[in-house]
C-alpha cells in the first residue's frame, strides 16, 4: 500500500489513507492545519491569560518578584518557565504568526499519538503495520473537547501533553531494552523520567502523570530487582526534569518568600507573607464515594461539574466501561488457570506494551479524581482516549458483533468535538496584540500602584519596571506580614499613590446597548465604593473625583482602567 495514489473519491482515500504515503504526510499536515485552525480561531484572551501568563514571566525577566505583591492573585507565583515562550513571541513577533506557531506546536501531539498508535497496535495480517486504524486514532484523539478548546492558548495543558506522550514514545520505543540490564535500557529510562520531569515541573499538575508512569514500571516483564532498578531510574530522570524546568524558581521562591511552593502548601513551609494553608481548589471533587466510582457518567452528564466550560468527551464513560469489563475478564481467566483450566489468553497485540499503557492510565486517573477532578488536567489521557479504548477492544473475545459494536461506540466517541467550547478569544486579531496607555510617571521608583480588582495585571508589563504593583484583599491568602510589608512599602515610598479600577465609562462600542452600559457604570460606582471601604482597612483615603482614564486593548477588543489618587490618612 505504500505507493498507493492520493485522490478524494471515498473508496480510493480510504484505500490510500492505508499507506505509507499519508501518514508521512499527515504528520506534517496536520500540525500546520491546527496552525491555521488556532489563527481562525483569534486571539487568546482566557481568564488565566488576563491574570497571570502574562505578568509572571514579565515578572521573571524584568525583577519584579518580591518588589510587587500578588497582583496576579496567588498564581503570581505559578512557575513562569513554560509562560516565557508565549511571552516572547506576543511581545516580537505579530499577533497571527504568534497563533499558528503556538497551534502548530500543539499540533505535534498528533505526530507523537501517531507514533505510539503505530507501536501499540497489532500486526495486519499480513505481517505488515495497520496504517489506516493508527491514523485515524491518532486523529481521534487530537479531536477531543478539551484539547480543542485550549489549541493556541496560554493554558499550558496541550503544550505539557508533549512531555508525557514523548516519555511513553521513549519507553516503548526501547521495549526490549528496559526488560533486560543494559546501557540502553537506562538511557531510555531516564530520557523518559526527563521528560515527565520537565512537564511536572512547567506545571505541576503533570507530577501525577510522573508518578504513575513510574509504579507502572513495577510491572515490567522482568524480575523484581530490575523492576525497582528501573522505576528508580525513571525517577532519578524525573527529579532532574523537574529541576532543569523549575528548580530555578522554587530556589527563588524559597530565598524571596521561605516557601519553594508559596503560596501553596504554606501550612508546611510557613512562608511569613501568607496564612498557613494549603491552597488548593477543592471544589471540584468528588462529593461522596458513590461519585468517586461513577466520576465519568458523573462529568460526561454535567460537565460543569469538571470544567466551567462544560467539556463534554463521550468517549471517556465508555473507557471506564471497558477497563472494568476487561478487569473483569482477566479476573475469570485467571481463576480458571487456578483451577486447572486453560491459561489465561495473552493481550493480542503489542501485549506487555499495551499493559503498561493502561496501568499507567489507571494510575493517572485515580490520581487525578483524588487531587484535582478538573477536565483540563486530564488532557493527556483525553488524547489517549481513542487508542486506550482501541486496546480495550482488542482483548475483548474476538467475536465479530462484539468488535463491530466495539467500533461503533469508539467512532461516537470521536465525535465528542461536537461539544467543544472556548476559553475565551479577543475577535480577531491585531498585529500589534496588545496595547495599553500609561500614565507618565517623573519617578516610578517611589510611585505605588494598589489593586483591589482581579484582572488587570496583564497590563502590568506595559508600566515601568520600578513601578510597584500591590494587591489589597484580592484572593490572596494575606497574613499579617502581609499587611506590615504593605505599610512598609507605603512608608518607603514618596508616591504617587494611586489605585487601579474599572472605568467609571467603558469604551464606546456600539454593539453594547444602553442597558448594558448602564450596567457596566453601575459596576464602575460600585467598584470605586468597594475599593473605597478595603483601602480604608490598610490607612489609605480615596479621591474618587479626581480619576483619570485610560484605554487598554488585547487583540481588537477595547478595554479601559482608571488611576484614582491615594492619600495616606493622618
């Protein structure tokens, strides 16, 4: 088949999407198609975005840890190592190119999905490899909600799939290696652990995915001795990657603030600036025992209990089936081999190899129903999710309905990018991303910027680097250190002080009504009052009169703020 021609009548693509031909095309295609489709679909504007990957590699890169205090909320304080990419490029390159080379490089997941399809799926029947089923998996599983929702965006889950579907590539690629004492087995042990490491350490929510594929190293095809020597390896790569993509920031966070975490799990390293608490999101869990063990018919008929955008995969309850029926099965054969019966029948295919894939999976997934239950965390096994099922199918008894219905339900699955939804997009792009007007400030060094509304500091990076920017009861966990390092700031600077807001007009836009106009100044009022009673608490007074506005753009979307004078009580 591989030299079969390409052409678009049904029957000869088919024929052709079965060659060599188009899966080497495919690998190529298909990340500049997500290119393009990432252009089309506009500029990344998402929640996390206005809040913290813009100002933190800002931060970073230009002394701002420690001189501001949490203007990005407590994520002020995220690893800014995998933001700096996305960084760079807004600030130097034009906004569409900035979209298709962010959707191309998540676009390489489907070149590494298609390379393991191609390693786990069994031989055709004439010896030769099953093209067709592996690419069209692969396509399967790039097309699930959540990986579609954040293509192009700062979100950082397609960008750190890379590393855990590169350290399974690693793995299986050196099988017969890793089953038997040598250099090679090593090396790809560690080149895997690295792998996984540096996708923990660019964000954190990946360190299950490393813990889980290194337990189900324990089963390897090998005695217990090189089992545990190779689990251990993979760790000695995985503490390396989390070191090479973080240890720079957790050694800052630990000399600046006496947590390498902070303000995460304060409640042990009892960083002075925050409350001693852990800091997580809780409110995504499971409510009882009976949704731990329907979690995925749980998420699948109210996403919202996942993801605020109601990501919705049909695949993954039909997953969780087929672990269970398979589980099931190996249970039966097993006790028939104890009782003298036939062995139990070998997993068809690449069998060891799609063993450790689904241990792992089962791993990864138990530790994200107990740690977070965010959809989005989940993406890596979401891009898995075709081939996972696919090996299910396999070792289901080879019975011709059971395998066409098998089919079926992994053909409705790939349909879940029907109920993708969006992160947020700014319309259509501007060339120049972002723009934002700043006062002139004659001594910025002793100048005070207050933030008492969450959202804003995506502008941050436009001000003066010796500016100082300090949040007031904004979502992070404030001690009384807190508080004293504020006023010290305040007595340590001749000013001006000021405080950001909403505008008390918003930017004309005839598209907005004059009800929602009136809303928007309502808000402004409102903001002004509040912002008024919480600076107040700190020995601050507010002139409200004597604001000054100013226009702030991302993408073509018009935005607005105001600087409004503060006064230190007497």
């Amino acid at each position: 088949m591989s030299g079969a021609p390409f052409s678009l009548r049904p029957a000869a693509l088919w024929r052709w999407l079965d060659s060599a031909d188009a899966l080497r095309r495919a690998r190529w295609l298909v990340p500049l198609g997500l290119g393009l489709l990432s252009m089309l679909l506009g500029q990344d504007d998402n929640w996390d975005l206005r809040n913290y990957h813009l100002y933190n590699p800002f931060a970073l890169l230009h002394g701002k840890v420690g001189l501001d205090l949490a203007p990005a909320q407590w994520q002020s304080y995220f690893n800014p190592t995998l933001d700096l990419l996305y960084y760079g490029l807004i600030m130097h390159l034009p906004g569409p190119l900035v979209g298709f080379i962010m959707g191309a490089l998540q676009g390489c997941n489907f070149v590494l999905l298609l390379a393991l399809c191609q390693r786990l799926l069994p031989a055709g029947a004439d010896g030769g490899p099953l093209r067709r089923p592996a690419l069209l998996l692969a396509l399967a599983g790039i097309a699930g909600p959540g990986f579609l929702s954040e293509l192009g965006n700062t979100m950082g889950d397609n960008l750190t799939a890379l590393f855990v579907l590169g350290g399974l590539l690693v793995l299986l690629r050196r099988w017969p290696d890793l089953c038997r004492p040598g250099a090679r087995g090593a090396l790809a042990l560690l080149l895997a652990g690295l792998l996984l490491g540096l996708g923990a350490g660019l964000k954190l929510t990946n360190a299950p995915y490393a813990l889980a594929l290194c337990l189900a190293l324990l089963a390897l095809d090998a005695g217990w001795w090189w089992r545990l020597r190779a689990a251990l390896l993979f760790g000695i790569g995985t503490l390396a990657g989390i070191a090479i993509s973080a240890g720079h920031w957790y050694w800052r966070m630990l000399t600046v603030f006496g947590n390498p975490l902070f303000p995460q799990f304060n409640d042990r390293f009892h960083g002075p600036l925050a409350l001693p608490i852990g800091v997580g999101d809780a409110g995504w869990l499971p409510h009882n025992a009976l949704e731990k063990w329907l979690w995925p018919f749980v998420m699948t008929l109210h996403p919202l209990r996942t993801s605020e955008i109601g990501l919705r995969h049909l695949l993954l309850p039909l997953l969780y089936l087929g672990f269970a029926v398979v589980a099931l099965l190996a249970l039966a054969r097993g006790l028939r081999a104890l009782r003298g019966g036939a062995m139990p029948a070998p997993v068809p295919g690449r069998g060891p190899q799609a063993r450790l894939l689904l241990i792992f999976t089962a791993l990864a997934y138990g530790m994200w129903l107990h740690l977070f239950s965010i959809y989005r965390y989940l993406l890596p096994l979401e891009l898995l999710a075709p081939l996972l099922f696919w090996l299910l199918v396999l070792q289901l008894p080879p019975w011709p309905r059971l395998r066409r219905a098998g089919v079926g339900l992994l053909a409705l699955g790939a349909c879940s990018f029907c109920f993708v939804g969006a992160w947020g997009h700014s319309g259509r792009w501007a060339w120049r991303p972002y723009d934002v007007q700043v006062p002139v400030l004659a001594d910025p060094a002793q100048a005070m910027v207050l933030m008492v509304t969450p959202l804003q500091s995506w502008m941050v990076p436009f001000f003066p680097d010796t500016l100082a920017f300090v949040a007031l009861d904004m979502g992070f966990p404030q001690s009384p250190a807190y508080a004293e390092r504020v006023q010290a700031m305040l007595r340590q600077r001749r000013g001006p002080l000021m405080v950001m807001l909403a505008p008390a007009e918003p930017p004309a836009d005839a598209r907005r009504t004059a009800a929602m106009r009136e809303r928007d100044l309502q808000q402004g009022r409102e903001a002004l009052q509040s912002a008024a009673a919480t600076l107040a608490k700190y020995g601050m007074a507010l002139d409200g009169g004597a604001c000054t506005g100013y226009l702030a753009r991302s993408g073509r979307y018009q935005q607005a703020y105001r600087l409004c004078p503060v006064q230190l009580a007497r």
